[in-house]
C-alpha cells in the first residue's frame, strides 16, 4: 500500500481542483450567449475603432487573437482559458517558498487563476485580460525576489513587460499602478542589486515596445485624448477626486460580516505578533468563514454568492497577520492586486474583487506552508483546494446573465454577432429566433437597459454609444445630443424604458411621438436574473420583415 505524503495529497487535490476547473469551462466554452457584457467584449475585439467615445481601449489588445481565430467565440474562449492557466501556473510557480514545492504551486496556480471566470463571465474582457497583466507582472517581481542569474532576470523582465502591456490596454489605472510598483522597485531598496534594477527597468522599455505592437506609438497620444475626452463627455467616477468617494460610498453594500472581518483585519495588522493580533487574526478569518457559511444555503437554490472575493482577501489578510514571517513584500502584493485590478468599474468596487480571487487564493495557499500549527495549515491548504471548484461550479449553476444553467445549454443556433455556432438554453433560443433581423440596419436607441446583444439580434446598430448601460442615467442624453433631427425622426426604440433612463430627452421624445410607432412584442428573455419582455418600436412609415407580427400603438 502506497502511502502519500502531505506534499503529495495537495499536489494531488491541486491537480483534481485544475482538472475539475479546466474541465468545466472547457465544457462550457461552446455553451452560452451572453446578451450583456459579452456582447460589448466581442464588437470591440471585433473592431476597436467602432465607436468614437472609448473609455476601455481593451479592443485593441483583444482584436489580434479574435481575428486569428476567425471570431469562433468558442475557440476564443478556450484560447482566454489557456492563457490564463498559464499566466496563473507561472505565478503560482514564482511564490513557491522551495524549488521542490514548485509543481505543486504552479499546478494550483493555474486552477486558482481560472476562477476570474466567476460568476461565469466566460469570453476574454478587460477584467480576464487586467487580472492576467496582474499575475505575470507580479509573477516577473516574484521571480527576481528569488533569483539573480541574468536568464531569470531576462525571463522576469519579458513576463513584466506582458503584463504591463496587458493593463496598458485593459484597464490603463492598473498600468499606471504597476508602472509606479515596477520603478519604486527598481529604486529602492528592491533595487539595490543592479541587476535587478536594470531588469525592472528594462521590463519598462520592453512594455512600451510592445504596446507598439498593438497600437502605434505616434497613435497613444491621440487614443490618451480619446479616452480623457470620453470620460468627462460620460461623466465617468474615475477621476482622482471621484475614485475614492465611489470606494467609501460602494461600501455601504457591504455585509455587516465582512465589515467586522475587514475591521479585524486592519486590527490584527497593526497589532501583529501581539496577543491582541492574533485574536483579531482570528477573529477576521471567523468572520469571513462565517459569511461565506451563511452564503451557502441561497447558493444551493440557484442563486450566486455575493462578495466571495472580499470575504477570501479578508480571510488571507488575517491569515497572513497571524503566520507570515517571510516574503513580506510578495505576500503584501498578492493581497494589495484585487485593489488594483479593480479600479475603474461601474460595477460596486467590492463587488468587484470577486474578478480577482486568484490572488488571495494563492497567498492563503502559500501561507499555509508557513504554519506553525498543523490543524490550522490543513484547514487552509483545504479551503485553498476547493474553493476554486465551488465557486465555478455555482458560477455554472447559475450563470451571470444567462437564464438557465449551462448544462441547459443544449440548441443549437449561430451567434447574433459573430454567427459562430453555439448551444444555448430553450429561452434564449426563443429570443434569438423571434428577434433575429427584425431591425435590419435600423438606427436602434435601446431604453430599455438590458444589453448591447438586443441590438445584435435585431440586426441593428447602436449610434454613438455601444451600450446605454443601466448604470449610467445620462448617457442616453449624450446620445441624443450627438444625433441629427432627421436620425432621431428614423430612431427605432426599445422599450419598456428603464425608469432610470426616464427623464431623459429620448425617452420624453419617444413618449411624446408614441403614436407614430408601431410596437413588436419580443420573446421574454432574462436579464441579470430577471425576465423581462422587450418591445421593438419602429416609425410605421418604416418598413420591416414579418409586417404582420406589428401592431400599432
């Protein structure tokens, strides 16, 4: 009889959770339509020049690798799965505290990295593509911790250099971050060695090089305009006096439980290697155990957890109060990264760590082996190992934005886009089917809130913005404003108006000209979990296919 060692069981539980992880997304690749955010990844990795107002120049980035693969959207989700595991394993790889434990880490690495995948947001985005720069830009300072020969320190320079290329185009904040990070450490004290600072600063001069060959350099002036000029057009909270007041504000939806951990966190950080820290260590990992306990039960009737990713940074916070005593630095990055890929969302910012938990997945894992107490070491390793599995697995239960499961996914119908095949859910077939080309070319205003995919359907085109996003009141105004008289008297609308969006000055016109529309009841369809049934308004001197589906208003 073979008996495995402890290193032996986690490699083990880590190649199960890789295999579980890998295996269910590989499953779901071909499976899902996305109506929603989906939709707005694809027309930008599609076309980056499709709208002029540009906010996330993430297009770019992303074109490359959806022209290679011929907008297969299947083949390019596995693509975005592949190169995430491998950013992840190389991380994972990098923060083993032992040469020999780096299999391992690497293997769990790659498992943990696949849960920026949750709530099951599939298709490569800004978020998958800013957590990637993340990961290797971390794992590239990681690397020459460890190490000094000049191989390694080629090796740490070109992996820095990807991922600040990354950022630079998903989420420019976090490349202003990481290039702040990469000279602070080329100055001081990390760059006391030379080496390492030639390596850091190299890795500068390589990310520059590379963002050449996605965009070119003579252009970045103009896109930086671009993109300042869209924000203040959009009213935008990501300037530096808005950003924090939307931190603090987005904290009220916080639950009172991961309140009490993050105040037992800060506590336990301040206090450390006293008694009193260590029983606020204790207590911020108690409280969000507990949280994530209470989450279970509305999980197990089909609902997703909310803030999973705060509740395991704040667990690996006062974890790490309580047992790190080596690789402070690294550790300390780990668990500041969630912060810094969150940065500029429309989403609540907290919310938003959930996109991120790969980082604090890693550091619990990794202070694990530093733990003096074996019950303790276990029970993290434990949580480390499964979660993973858990989370997408509820993420493919119940998936965001799509009605059913993704083992419901089973009829077969040609994306509304990228007219790729694909298996989706009985309801969405519905829509696809009843919407499809029912607004060929037409100028569409969507008031209804719901996603950029009704218009994909429809066969129309958005004007001026690609997505009138239920998070934003006055952007259907700024797209009124920028349309003529004649194209606002041949608009097509969607409706039922979102309440939100109904001061605004096209929803009043569309109010005030009812009776020059003919209405098209739509398939009811789910958004965000919940149904709702569209209906398409056309000026009815306009014609359309199927004219006696119609009814006047």
């Amino acid at each position: 009889m073979v008996r495995l060692s402890s290193a032996g069981l986690a490699l083990a539980g880590a190649a199960l959770a890789l295999f579980f992880c890998g295996g269910l997304l590989v499953y779901g690749a071909g499976r899902g339509i996305d109506l929603t955010d989906e939709i707005f990844y694809l027309v930008w990795a599609r076309d980056p020049e499709a709208y002029a107002l540009l906010y996330q120049p993430f297009g770019y980035l992303l074109h490359p690798l959806y022209a290679l693969l011929g907008g297969d959207v299947a083949r390019y989700r596995l693509a975005g799965f592949a190169i995430t595991a491998a950013a992840g394993a190389l991380l994972g790889r990098q923060i083993a505290p032992e040469g020999a434990r780096r299999l391992l880490f690497a293997t769990f690495g790659a498992a943990a990295a696949l849960v920026i995948y949750f709530p099951w947001i599939v298709t490569p985005s800004y978020n998958s593509a800013a957590n990637v720069g993340a990961m290797l830009v971390l794992a590239g300072v990681a690397t020459l911790l460890r190490t000094g020969d000049i191989p390694a320190r080629a090796a740490a320079s070109l992996a820095i250099a990807c991922g600040l290329c990354a950022a630079a185009f998903a989420k420019p904040p976090l490349f202003a971050l990481g290039s702040v990070l990469v000279v602070a450490l080329a100055a001081w004290p990390f760059g006391r060695s030379r080496g390492r600072s030639i390596a850091l600063l190299g890795a500068m001069a390589l990310a520059v090089l590379l963002i050449a060959l996605f965009l070119p350099l003579s252009r970045v002036p103009g896109l930086l305009a671009r993109i300042a000029a869209s924000q203040h057009i959009l009213a935008l909270p990501n300037t530096p006096t808005h950003l924090p007041i939307k931190v603090l504000g987005d904290w009220a939806a916080v639950p009172p439980l991961l309140s009490a951990a993050a105040l037992a966190a800060l506590g336990a950080l301040a206090l450390r290697r006293t008694r009193a820290g260590g029983w606020l260590g204790h207590a911020a990992m108690a409280f969000g155990l507990l949280y994530l306990a209470t989450t279970i039960p509305d999980t197990l009737d089909g609902g997703i957890p909310e803030f999973p990713g705060l509740a395991l940074l704040l667990i690996a916070t006062g974890y790490a109060a309580l047992v790190a005593r080596r690789d402070g630095l690294l550790l300390a990055l780990l668990l500041v990264a969630p912060f810094a890929v969150a940065l500029g969302t429309f989403n609540n910012q907290w919310a938003q760590l959930d996109f991120s938990m790969v980082f604090p997945l890693l550091a619990l894992f990794r202070l694990a082996g530093d733990d003096p107490l074996r019950w303790r070491r276990a029970a993290a390793t434990l949580l480390s190992l499964v979660a993973p599995p858990l989370l997408l697995l509820a993420a493919a239960i119940a998936p965001y934005s799509l009605p059913d499961s993704i083992f419901a996914q089973t009829i077969p119908v040609r994306h509304p886009l990228t007219g790729t095949p694909l298996l989706v859910d009985e309801e969405t077939a519905d829509f696809l089917q009843g919407a499809r080309n029912k607004a060929t070319g037409a100028l569409l205003v969507d008031l209804s809130g719901t996603g950029p995919g009704v218009a994909a359907a429809l066969g129309a085109k958005a004007p001026v913005l690609l997505w009138l996003n239920p998070a934003t009141a006055t952007w259907p105004d700024v797209v009124w404003s920028r349309l003529t008289e004649d194209e606002r008297a041949h608009a097509w609308f969607v409706a039922p108006v979102l309440p939100l969006f109904g001061p605004t000055a096209p929803a009043r016109w569309f109010a005030a000209h009812r009776a020059r529309y003919c209405r098209t009841p739509l398939p009811p369809m789910t958004f965000w979990w919940q149904e709702r049934t569209l209906e398409l308004w056309r000026p009815c001197a306009a014609s359309m296919p199927g004219e006696a589906n119609q009814t006047p208003s």
